[in-house]
C-alpha cells in the first residue's frame, strides 16, 4: 500500500466512523429495550451465564463497561445505557471497518481517482451503518453489534491478508475467527469458507509449524468459553443458566 492510498483508507474508516458514531449517540436506547438485552445486562453485571451459547465474551464486556460506568459516567445513567453506548462504538468500528474494505478493494483496481474511491468507500460504509438492523442492534444491548465489528474484521484481515500475506495477519485473523465464536457461533458461517481459502493460498497443510501456531491463536480466542463454568460457580444466582 502506497503512503497516498494509506491516507486515503484511514480517512475513509474515519469519516465513516465518525459519522455513524454521531448519529448513533443521538439514538441510543437510555436503557433496555426489549429482545435479549434484559438478559444479557443483567447476567453481564454480575458474571452469569446468559442463554446458549452463553456469549461469554459479550458477558465479560458488559460487566467491564457496566462497572466503568458507574465510576466514571453520569450518576443517572442506567447500566444499560452504557452497554448500549458500547454498542454504539463497535458499530461504529464495523461500519468503519466495512469502509475500509470497499477503499483497499476498489484502489486496487482504480488508482487514479483516490477521491471517487473514499466517497464510494464511505457511502458503503454508511449505507451499511443505516441499514435498519445494524442500526437498530448499534443503539441497543444485543450481541450483534460486537458480532458486526468481528466480522467486519475478520473481512478486513481477509483483505489485508490476500494484498500482503504476513504471518502477523494470519495470526491475528485465527484469533479474531476464536474470539468471534466465543461472542456468537453464527461467526462459523464467515469463518469456514474464508479458512480454507487461507488454508489454500498459504498451503498451510505443507507447513505444519505454521499451522500449528494459528491453530493455538484460533483456540486462544476461545479462551471466554472457559470462563462459563468457573463464573457459574463463582457467582451463582437466580436467573443464570
């Protein structure tokens, strides 16, 4: 990537952050809305177990920001709120993130007209941010939000990965592929075809170090699922599964 399309992809990423963020925040639900977030707050504030599979890693986030927000955000605020505002940010990320990917994708074949690539590149960003279901789960306590921002990721690295193949890129997407499982397993449907794509351009099955390695990056990112059972002992209350 030269410097010029470099400065070109980050504007892109955060024009389109930017402006999602914003619209976001002047949207966001003061507190639960209905759905799951319910559950998933309230099992979030106290380290429980929420319905299968469980979301152990969405679990651990909303107690982290729940518990940062009563320190340090408005005393009127609901733990909700702030979970929903996290919402918002990953969001955010993702339709940064989707930005991104339209801008490496389309300098790739069009290195003539930067400008055209950021405006086509935040537009689809932007349309994606609006769309009513991403929308609607960036301004509420779901898992999708967080589910939006691994996927948009695990893209990003795909993309990344096939203009420039590192061992760093291939480490990073097998943990993000881990960590997306251990938020919503649905993740399996991005992840299975882009594996064996990767497994295919980088003859993974010939380099059995290699393999190795991402294999134990992949199964890092699951480390959430062994949280379930020790939280379910340590902090164990009605309502949790």
């Amino acid at each position: 990537m030269t410097m010029t399309n470099g400065v070109g992809n980050l504007t892109a990423f955060v024009v389109t952050f930017t402006v999602a963020l914003a619209i976001y925040l002047q949207t966001v639900a003061p507190s639960i809305v209905g759905g799951d977030s319910g559950e998933l707050v309230a099992e979030g504030c106290m380290l429980g177990t929420a319905h299968p599979p469980s979301y152990p890693l969405f679990i651990i986030l909303v107690n982290i920001v729940t518990r940062l927000g009563s320190m340090y955000g408005p005393s009127d605020a609901s733990p909700a709120f702030f979970v929903n505002v996290l919402c918002s940010v990953l969001g955010s990320i993702a339709a940064g993130l989707l930005s991104s990917c339209v801008y490496l994708l389309s300098s790739k074949k069009c290195n003539f007209f930067d400008s055209l690539n950021i405006i086509a590149a935040v537009s689809a960003g932007l349309l994606f941010a609006f769309s009513p279901l991403p929308w609607q789960y960036s301004i509420t306590a779901e898992v999708f939000a967080l589910h939006n921002f691994f996927v948009a990721l695990i893209v990003h690295t795909a993309v990344r990965y096939d203009a420039a193949p590192t061992k760093r890129l291939l480490y990073l997407g097998s943990f993000v592929c881990g960590l997306a499982l251990a938020n919503q397993h649905t993740a399996i449907l991005l992840e299975t075809p882009i594996v064996l794509w990767v497994v295919y351009k980088s003859n993974l099955v010939h380099h059995k170090e290699l393999l190795l390695k991402t294999t134990l990056f992949f199964l890092a990112g699951l480390v959430p699922y062994g949280t379930v059972p020790i939280f379910a002992s340590l902090f164990p209350h009605q309502g949790s599964w």
